[in-house]
C-alpha cells in the first residue's frame, strides 16, 4: 500500500475544510453533532503548519506583522457585525490569528534565550509587557472598557485569553521545536490529546476536543514540500467563510 505524502498546501486544504464543516456545525444547531468532532482536527493542523511556515520564512518580523494585521481585522470584523447586525447568538469569538502570533512570539522568545541571556531578558521583557499591557491599557483608554476581554485581546494579545488558550499555543511551540523529531511530536501531541480528553471528561462529561488525536496521521505524512503558493486564499478564507456562515444562519435560513 503506498505511503501517503502531504505537502503544506494540502495540510492547509484539509484544515480549511475540517474548519468549514466545524462552523457549519456551529452556526447551524441543527447540523450533525459530528461536524464539530471532525472540525477537531483543523486548528491543529494550522498550529503545524504554522510551525514549519515560521521556521521557513525569511522575514520573521514580516509574518508576525500580517498575523497581527489579521487579527486586528478579526476584531474590527467582529466588532462591525455584531454593532451593525446584532443577533441572539453574536458572531462568536473566531480570532485563531491571535493564538497563532502569540505561539510565534513564544517561539522566537525561546530562541532568544537559547542566543543569549542578554536577548533572551529583552524577548522576555517584550512579551511580558504585552500582557500588562492587556489589564492596563483599558484604563488609559477608557472607550477600550467597553470592550469583551475576546475584542481586546485582538488589539493586545493575551495569553490567557487567546482562542484555544495558552495550552495550544505551547502545543504549536511544541511542534516547532519536535517538527524534525517525528516520534518525539507523535508522543508529545498523544499526550495532549489524552490531557484534552481528561479535562473535557472531567468538566463536561463528554470528550470532543479529543478527536484532534486523529490529526496525527496527517501530520506525520508531511514531505516539508510546500505546494502551491496561495499564501493569501487561507487568510482570506477564514474570515470570508464565517461572514457567509453568520449570514446564512441568521438571516437567510433561519
């Protein structure tokens, strides 16, 4: 049987289409509870397709400002619909982008300090800063106040607040430093299913985040061939399908 080879553009195809199908699920109550198992695998397949993107690029700071741009256009989006065409259920906190830039701040902050300690204190300060800065700006600011801890975190991303959580933006540093060490990411990202899988039983008594485990295979069938460029398409898409979905759901199929 041949073995199944994945280069970064047919991960990115597959996340986009386990995110379209885990939205329909949200958006619509009355989808198949199935579509938000499968959307499971989406955001871990960004996570690792980011991890080899930011070890690849040749402008770090450039890819960590179209991060950025993206999320404060997340915000501003969210923010506009909501205010424009305000709903029972709202838009819903969809802002990956800030996760994503946060596990690449992580990244380069743990890279500085494997440089020297000198760099090292500088990223750390940085990063640092920009979590006070989340509590302390709203009182300098104080249109800011009125802001949901989600909208503000995508002006000022903050590690406890980032969606996902702090959790997967370790996994996403995790799976940089593990992307040439396919065992060590396999035991590594098992475990943290198996984490999910505890906290969900635990708190919710269902496991649903745990079908990310199923992610893996794909993960590890990953030649490091980048594909077709459309760099822009996977940006785009994410805030132009969930536009479509707010709009279908509650005002058009309601």
């Amino acid at each position: 049987m041949p073995q199944i080879s994945l280069r970064s553009f047919d991960l990115k195809l597959l996340a986009a289409f386990f995110m379209l199908i885990d939205h329909i699920g949200a958006y619509f109550p009355a989808a198949p509870e199935g579509l938000r198992w499968l959307g499971r695998l989406s955001f871990p397949l960004f996570l690792f397709c980011l991890a080899w993107s930011y070890h690849y690029t040749h402008n770090r700071r450039l890819f960590l400002l179209r991060l950025y741009l993206m999320s404060l256009l997340m915000t501003a989006l969210r923010w506009w619909l909501e205010s424009r065409w305000p709903t029972e259920e709202g838009f819903g906190n969809h802002n990956i982008f800030v996760t994503l830039l946060l596990t690449c701040l992580l990244i380069s902050t743990i890279e500085a300090c494997q440089e020297s300690p000198q760099l090292g204190v500088l990223w750390l300060g940085g990063l640092a800063a920009g979590q006070l800065l989340y509590y302390q700006l709203p009182v300098f600011l104080p249109p800011l106040r009125h802001l949901s801890g989600d909208l503000l975190t995508g002006l000022v991303p903050n590690l406890a607040l980032c969606e996902f959580g702090f959790e997967f933006a370790a996994l996403g540093v995790a799976m940089y430093f593990l992307r040439e060490r396919p065992r060590q990411l396999a035991a590594v990202y098992l475990l943290f299913c198996l984490y999910q899988f505890s906290e969900e039983i635990l708190h919710y008594g269902k496991a649903v985040q745990f079908w990310m485990a199923l992610a893996l295979p794909l993960m590890l069938a990953y030649n490091q061939q980048r594909g077709p460029g459309l760099k822009w398409f996977f940006y785009l898409f994410y805030p132009a399908h969930l536009v479509l979905l707010f709009w279908l759901a509650n005002f058009v199929l309601k």
